[in-house]
C-alpha cells in the first residue's frame, strides 16, 4: 500500500537544498569557517579565470557523485518478488514489529558506519533517562577534549568551551545536529572518557545481538576497528523505537537551535514523506553516505538501513525505493487469533490431564501480498505438573510458499497442579506400564 508524500512547496527551499547537500551549516555568523569561505573564493576567481581562457569548466559535484557510484547490488535474501538492485554497499529492510528482515544485500559485512554510531549514543542516554540513571535536567560540562573548535570539518552542537548544557539538550543535539561534541560530553560524563563509554556501546550491542559490531567511539569518527553492519543498525534501531518511546519523537524533529545557532536535520526524508519519523544519517570518506530510516503506514512499521553510497541524494533516492518496494510487496496478517486455543498441551502426574495452550501475545506477520500463511505447531514434549499459568509450554511456526516468516511461544491458558500422593502413586504406575 502507497502513501503519497507530502508537497515540497511546504518546506524552505533553502532547507531542501541544504539537507541534498548533506551538510547544514550553523546559522551564526560567529563560528563560520575562514578556511571554507577562502576555499570559496578561490573557486570563484579560478571558474572566472578558466571562462576568460575558454577551458572547460570541472564536474559539477552532482556528476562527480555519479562517477563514484557504486554498479547496483542485487538482494541476496528477498522474501517478495522484484526486490530492487541498490548501488551501495550494503543495504536492508526489515519489518519493526517481528524483526524479520524483508529484502537485504550484504547486511551482515562490519563496515564503517560512520554518524549511525550515535544511534548507540542516544540509545544509551535514553535507557538511562528511563531508569533514572540520568535526569533531563542534569548538568553535562564540556571539555577541551568534546568541544568543537567552529569548523565545517565535522558535525558539532556548538557547545561552549566549559559550559554546561542540560541532558535533554545533550540528547537532541546528538539526534538531530549531529553533534560530535554533544557526544563526546555526554561520553565522559557517563562514563569518565571516550573509551569507557565504548566498552558501555560493546555491552549493550552484545545483549541487542549485533554480533558484527565493535565501538571504539561515540561519534562514528573513522578508527580501523569502528565497524558495523546494516542487520546490526536495523537491530539497533529496532531497539530504540521499542524501548525508547518517551523519546522516540526526537528522532522526527526537523530542526535544533541551540546557543542562537539553529541547524537542521540531515535526513531529507523528514521534509518530505510524512510517514518516516527517523531515525539517523552518517557520512564521512570511508564510510560514504548513509542512512538508517523508519516509516509507519498504516499498521505496518519498516525499517531501512543504506551503507556506504555516493552521495546524500543517492541516500535518501535509495530509501525510497526500498520503502516503496516493502509496502508495495507486503501485507499486514493474523495468523491466529489471540483468544483461540491453538492446541491441547498433554501433561503428565497433574490434577488435570491436559492443558490448553494459547498466544502469549497477540500475534501480527507481514507477510508477501497475496500468499497464504500455514502454522505448525511444536509443543514440548514430558510436560509435568506442576505448570503456572502463562508458563511457556511450546510455539508456533508461520511459513508461506515453504518460508519462515516467523514464530510465537504458547503458554499454558491455566494452571494445573499437582496430584495428591494417591492419584501421584497411580499415575506414575500406569506411566510405568504405558497406559
């Protein structure tokens, strides 16, 4: 199912054009780069001189990204026809509510990922916010170390040198600006430095299962070891919409001022699709351009992850086509309902023979447009009394054309205690005989 996207007429076309670009520069005067205004000068008097001597002009950037692209790869798992060929290196769609993942190329290969770190970053702060680890309110000071020296060469918040800028502001400035100063601070206040937040960013990728990752940092600054895959991020990300709701809508906000300085939100898509509502974008040599994207249409969350492509345009043009491919493919499906009893459980030495066994929890697939869902049935087999309630007792299975698209536990719909001794004393002789 298609959802059309919003006018452009709506957005600044001096947003637009900077959010192709894939760099918004702070709007104050004040920490304007002379290097870069130099750099722009000279570009000027040289395009002047080469008109005057009649020699071509160089590429335009837009063509030179184009040069650089990489040929188109094609999924190496695709669970719906006609899945697209992507000139990246890496890229993938996975369905939020089941993790299943749709279509992917080369999703488990550890690349650069560049700004996609700080998806760890904010996800740390906010797990700590949730469990009181941290208060919005609380002080977050900013050292040499964090503070961005007012160049164009890496993303900043724009901290003052040793001021102190709240967590919720920390946290935007991480989310929305970018801010490589912004997560360096929050690094060394949480955990002393740099490095001692890795080892809290490793810990929490190891309980999440990105089993392709390893961080040397908190901001995607390039280090040979820094790797992840885009399974990993679209794992991640999962995580964030799932565990972080409170802060979850940050990850929407177009804009951030801070310090008088007002920056925008990379993620062009923000400005333009009214469904995706984040999550990151990443760039730096190595890496290439990336983007790690979520959309809900309907009752159907996806997300989509793109490494390492050339260039922010190519980004944000490749997302689409994958989103609009997902929603285009597949369907939203109830494969059991959450009331039925979905098998009868044996249960041996209990008060009851039997017990019934239901969903855990109501049960929701996406699944290819159009293809029937089968369910299989595993229970565990030796089941003895006694058995709680809402004890685990077997699972589920859904395929379609022979396909897994994914599984459920079932629980036992009551308790069944154990026999008295006389009726234990009975059972377990007839047990003995086979009867």
């Amino acid at each position: 199912m298609h959802t059309k996207t919003s006018s452009l007429l709506s957005v600044p076309l001096s947003v637009l054009l900077a959010v192709a670009a894939g760099a918004l520069v702070p709007s104050s005067a004040a920490f304007a780069a002379k290097p870069a205004a130099d750099k722009n000068t000279a570009s000027k008097a040289a395009a002047s001189k080469k008109a005057v001597s009649g020699k071509k002009a160089a590429p335009s950037k837009k063509a030179a990204a184009a040069a650089n692209a990489l040929p188109p790869l094609a999924a190496d798992v695709a669970m719906a026809d006609n899945a697209p060929a992507l000139p990246a290196k890496a890229w993938l769609l996975m369905d939020y509510d089941s993790g299943q993942v749709l279509a992917s190329a080369n999703a488990d290969e550890a690349l650069p990922p560049a700004s996609l770190t700080k998806m760890m970053t904010s996800y740390i702060v906010e797990q700590a916010l949730r469990t009181g680890k941290l208060k919005p309110t609380d002080l977050v000071t900013v050292s040499e170390n964090a503070w961005c020296r007012g160049t164009s060469a890496e993303s900043c918040m724009y901290l003052p040198l040793n001021s102190q800028a709240t967590v919720i502001d920390i946290l935007r400035g991480i989310i929305v600006q970018s801010g490589n100063d912004a997560s360096k601070a929050i690094a060394e206040h949480m955990a002393g430095s740099e490095a001692g937040f890795a080892k809290l960013m490793n810990a929490e990728a190891q309980r999440l299962g990105m089993t392709k990752t390893t961080f040397v940092n908190p901001t995607g600054l390039p280090d040979p070891a820094h790797k992840s895959s885009a399974k990993d991020l679209a794992i991640l990300a999962r995580a964030i919409i799932r565990d972080g709701a409170e802060y979850y809508p940050i990850y929407a906000e177009r804009e951030f001022k801070y310090n008088g300085i007002k920056q925008g939100n990379r993620n062009a898509l923000l400005y333009t699709d009214p469904t995706v509502d984040g999550l990151k974008t990443g760039h730096t040599a190595e890496a290439g351009f990336c983007l790690v994207t979520s959309a809900k249409r309907n009752d159907m969350r996806l997300i989509s992850v793109i490494l390492n492509t050339h260039s922010a345009q190519a980004r944000a043009d490749q997302t689409r086509e994958l989103l609009g491919w997902g929603y285009s493919q597949f369907e939203k499906a109830t494969p059991i309902q959450p009331t039925a009893v979905v098998a009868s459980a044996k249960v041996s030495f209990g008060k009851a023979d039997t017990v019934a066994a239901v969903l855990g929890a109501p049960w929701m697939l996406t699944v290819p447009r159009g293809q029937t869902v089968q369910t299989a049935v595993e229970l565990k087999p030796g089941l003895e009394a006694p058995v709680a309630k809402g004890t685990v007792i077997g699972k589920v299975i859904a395929t379609a054309n022979g396909k897994p698209l994914g599984e459920t536990p079932l629980v036992a719909q009551a308790e069944v205690e154990r026999s008295g001794w006389l009726l234990l004393a009975w059972q377990k002789v007839a047990h003995l005989f086979g009867k």
